[in-house]
C-alpha cells in the first residue's frame, strides 16, 4: 500500500476534461476557426493573437503542492539585463532526482505534447525546453515575441498563490500589431491563475510581456518553455527609419560662459585627467556641469505646460516620453543649440581623446590632436561634425532595449546625457543606463542617473 500511494503522489495527471471527445471536436472547431470562446474549463482568446488558457491543467492538487516544494529547493540563477529582471532554473529535462519535476516534464514531452499537435496540427518534435521562473517585487519582462530556431509554441503552468489578483501585477500582456508587424497596445491581460496552462503559437507578430510585479509579499512562481517544431519562413525584420544627424550650430564665447561651469575649460588640468579617466574607463561622469542658474532654469522649463510630450514607441523597442521640439520654451532651445554646437565637440574631444571634429561616420573615431587652448574663437577645421538631440521623459514603466534593428547603434559613436530631477536618485528606483556589448545578452556597464554629465563610447 505504501509504494502504491507513493507513485500516486508522484503522479502528474493532465486534467481528463481536455481529453473528453466531445471538449476536444468542439475546442479543435473553435481553435481552428481562430474564434474567441469560453469553455468554462478552458477560453480561447483570438485577440490579438490565438492564445488558450487551460484551468486546473493537472488534476491532483497536492501533486502541485509537491512539485512547488521541489521547485523551491532548486538554486535559482539571476536573470538582469535590459529585457528582464527574475530569476531562473537550469533546464527541468535534467533534474532526474526530484520525482514531480521529472512527472511533470514527462506529462509536458508525451500526453501534453500529443494533445498540442492534434489540436494546432503543428508536427511538434519530442522535446521541449522547460525552466522555472520566480519573480518577485519589482521583477519584469518586458516586450518580445519568442521567436527563435525551430520555437513553434510558447507555454506558462502557474504556481502563484490562489489569491493573485490583478494588483499584484505580473500579468501575461499581449499585444497587437501596427502596419510593419511591430507591437503596438496591449489588448489583453491574463492573470496568473495557479494550475492554469497558457500556451500560443510563436509567430513573427506573437508579442507579449510579463506586467511588472507588484506585490512586496507574494512570488509570481511559473513553469515555462517551448514545444519546437518545423521552422517556418520568417518576414525580414522591419527597419525603422533613422532620425536625420544634425549639424554643429554656431555659438559665441560668451553664449558659453552663461552656460558651461569654467572649471571645465582648463585644460591644462581638468580635461587632461578627464581624458586620462575616459580612456581607461570608456565612460565619465561630470558633476555640476551647468551652472547652478542654468540647470535649475532647465529643470524648471522641463515641467512646463508648454512643453508637449509624445510617447514613443515601439514596445520592443522603447516605451518613454519625447519631448516636441518645435514647441519648447525658450531655454530649452538655447540648451539643445549649446549641446549641439561645435563648441561642444571640441569640448568633449578634449575630454574624450576622440576625434569628434571631423567626419567618422561608419568608422571608429580617432584619437584628437591635442590642444592647448579651448577658450576663444571655438571655430575650427572641423569638417562636418553631426548629432541627434533629444529631450526625454522617463517615468515608471519607461524603458529603451537594445535590439538587432538598431541601425544608430550600428555607428561608433560617444553617447552624451544629462539628468534632471534625481537628486537623491536610489539604485532601487530604476532608471539607469545598461551598455551591452555586441553579441552578448548580459550588461557590461550600468550607470545610474545623477545630476551629472554622462558620456560613454560606444
């Protein structure tokens, strides 16, 4: 009787419900016809994509409650970089010691898998990937498809406690699509029910998130892969059209001592150990570059009424604030003309090593002719230093991600920024800046805003 009640326990049951032959010819009809439909033990969802949600997917409740008490032993590996922030276990296939985990990766690989390929009539193969993820406050991921060699069907088993609630956060979002097949608004939010079964078809338009969590106390806890399959023919990815460069502008010596702190025109020594930092670091940091009268007058203007701001998107891509330019009070002008000047090359030039001043585009730049006189008349042989120059608002939920479409990335280039309203800014708020290098998924560098000038290589 002991053996018996033990491999019972350790038993996972894929709920009958969705075997019954009446359920599955009318669920195939439906799913079939792409046509939105409540079952009562299952809905299918045909906006903005087809998506399926299976309730109480595994039969036996304490063989859930056994198989989170497994999942809460496994050793768990941070995830963080522009996309997401959670933690993850290794595959579950390989995890032959934990007797529900292995249950339930066999129920997943053969009756589960045999039941997808009947009622989507995709071939799947015979293997899945399959992890574990737990997010906890604050934890995210944010807009993307799935789409990856030989991924036919993305899926989510829940583990969240029963009373998670859509203030708690961590919802699956989905998204539609504009003209060029990129995401445009979330049209449906699925909270995560435990015992649930999400799973959809990964296609070239199948965006979606996972909602920030909310909840300080409760753990969104989650099984999750893909069933693999034939590849199918992809689109070629849309690429966005690049902001036209702007050319240096014109200013006056004493345009620039209203704006510049004059310690940052010695160059004997400041920008000498400026340099000296960003040539071993590829990054500085200047505080109190402004002048104190400039940078409140700029923070004050930047919460104007006047100032119109547009949301900007794609969410794959960014979701943040841009401000218009052709409506901006007066020293706002005056503070983009400054940043794009040809004064300010030639300052970060000094500052960086780089040469700035004349024309490198689609080439690393050089090193700079060194100086020993920034003051006076800045005109120089510069060819045709160029920029793109933009006011920005950043709130929560914003956010830039770095993406293969990224044609201005694709430039050498050295990336300039200066904050406004952060002072006492904390790392646990967010917001910072994460440079990954090519080819590689985690962050190289992370810098958080300040009341600084930032400049980085990229």
């Amino acid at each position: 009787m002991k053996s018996t009640s033990q491999k019972e326990c350790t038993e996972a049951k894929f709920n009958s419900q969705f075997r019954n032959l009446t359920f599955l010819d009318h669920f195939k009809q439906k799913y079939g016809a792409k046509k939105t439909h409540m079952f009562g033990c299952a809905n299918l969802f045909s906006e903005p994509f087809l998506c399926c949600q299976l309730k109480d997917f595994i039969e036996d409740q304490s063989f859930i409650c056994n198989l989170q008490s497994e999942l809460n032993k496994l050793e768990l590996y941070k995830k963080d970089n522009d996309l997401y922030k959670f933690r993850q276990s290794s595959d579950l296939k390989n995890i032959k010691s934990k007797p529900h985990i292995k249950a339930l990766t066999t129920m997943l690989s053969t009756e589960v898998r045999l039941w997808l390929k009947d009622v989507t009539g995709i071939p799947l193969y015979d293997t899945i990937d399959l992890t574990c993820s737990k997010y906890k406050y604050t934890d995210v991921l944010l807009c993307h498809d799935d789409e990856l060699e030989g991924r036919r069907i993305a899926f989510i088993m829940y583990l969240t406690p029963d009373e998670w609630s859509t203030e708690n956060g961590g919802q699956l979002c989905l998204f539609n699509t504009d003209e060029h097949g990129q995401p445009k608004e979330i049209m449906k939010k699925l909270i995560p029910q435990r015992n649930s079964f999400v799973f959809f078809e990964v296609t070239p338009t199948s965006f979606h998130q996972v909602e920030e969590v909310l909840s300080k106390n409760k753990v969104r806890w989650s099984v999750a892969g893909w069933f693999h399959g034939p590849n199918i023919e992809r689109p070629h990815p849309y690429i966005e059209p690049v902001k036209p460069l702007s050319t240096a502008t014109d200013i006056q010596t004493e345009e620039v001592k209203k704006w510049l702190n004059v310690s940052y025109l010695d160059i004997e020594s400041a920008l000498k150990h400026i340099q000296s930092q960003f040539e071993e670091e590829s990054e500085i940091q200047l505080e109190n570059f402004f002048l104190d009268n400039k940078f409140e007058e700029i923070s004050h203007a930047l919460q104007s009424d006047s100032v119109v701001w547009t949301k900007r998107g794609p969410p794959n891509k960014r979701n943040l604030y841009v401000a218009d330019e052709g409506n901006l009070p007066k020293v706002l002008q005056d503070c983009l003309h400054f940043m794009k000047s040809e004064f300010m090359f030639y300052l970060l030039e000094h500052m960086t090593g780089l040469n700035l001043t004349e024309k490198t585009q689609g080439s690393k730049p050089k090193k700079a002719k060194s100086d020993s006189q920034l003051d006076g008349d800045t005109k120089q042989n510069i060819g045709e230093p160029s920029c793109r120059a933009e006011l920005r608002k950043w709130c929560h939920g914003s956010y830039t991600l770095a993406h293969d479409t990224d044609t201005e990335a694709h430039d050498y280039a050295l990336d300039v920024s200066i904050f406004t309203h952060c002072n006492d800014w904390k790392e646990c708020y967010g917001g910072f800046i994460s440079y990954i290098a090519n080819g590689e998924d985690e962050e190289v560098k992370s810098l958080f805003e300040t009341k600084y000038l930032v400049g980085r290589t990229l």
